[in-house]
C-alpha cells in the first residue's frame, strides 16, 4: 500500500493525517492507538525525539503500548526503507525525526 500525503501540511502532521486516510492498512482503533505515544513529539519536539535514542523501534512500541500490527504494517517498512534494518534493531529516534 501507499500513503497520500496532502501538499501544504507540514511534518510530522501529513504523515499522521496520511496514516488516517489510508484504508488498507490498519484499522480505526489501531491508528488511534498509534497517536499517544506520538504526541510527545509534538510538544517537546527534539528533546524527546534525542531522549529515545536508546529505544529501538519495538521497545518504543512496547513501552508506549503500541499494538504489534502497527510494527507489521507500518514500522518494518519504515525501518527497512530509513536504514535497511529491522525495527528490533532500528533506533526510534530515526524514525521520529523522518516523521
């Protein structure tokens, strides 16, 4: 699948507005469940992006309670396109600053 990322919204805000309107990967719930642990970015920005420099992608989900299809769906393409390997190894930080 793909995502459509709609000109004139900045990041990180297209690519969760992107994640919502696609309808092939994950469900309604799962996508809010994506969210919370995403927030933080938001507001502290940089700080807590540097701060999970020690988490790789699946800790950072763990920790936060993400559910394990948005890692299948989502963060093992991501991680593979960012750095070519896989989440488990993948720092999250990485993947919050492409974000």
């Amino acid at each position: 699948t793909s995502f459509d990322f709609i000109p004139g919204i900045p990041a990180p805000f297209n690519f969760g507005l992107a994640i919502l309107m696609n309808q092939k990967m994950l469900t309604f719930p799962e996508k809010i469940q994506t969210a919370p642990p995403l927030i933080p970015m938001l507001i502290e920005g940089q700080s807590f992006i540097d701060a999970q420099d020690e988490l790789s992608v699946t800790e950072f989900m763990r920790k936060y309670g993400m559910p394990e299809r948005i890692n299948e769906e989502v963060f093992i393409a991501m991680a593979k396109a960012l750095d070519f390997i896989d989440p488990d190894r993948l720092s999250m930080t990485v993947v919050l600053t492409a974000m």
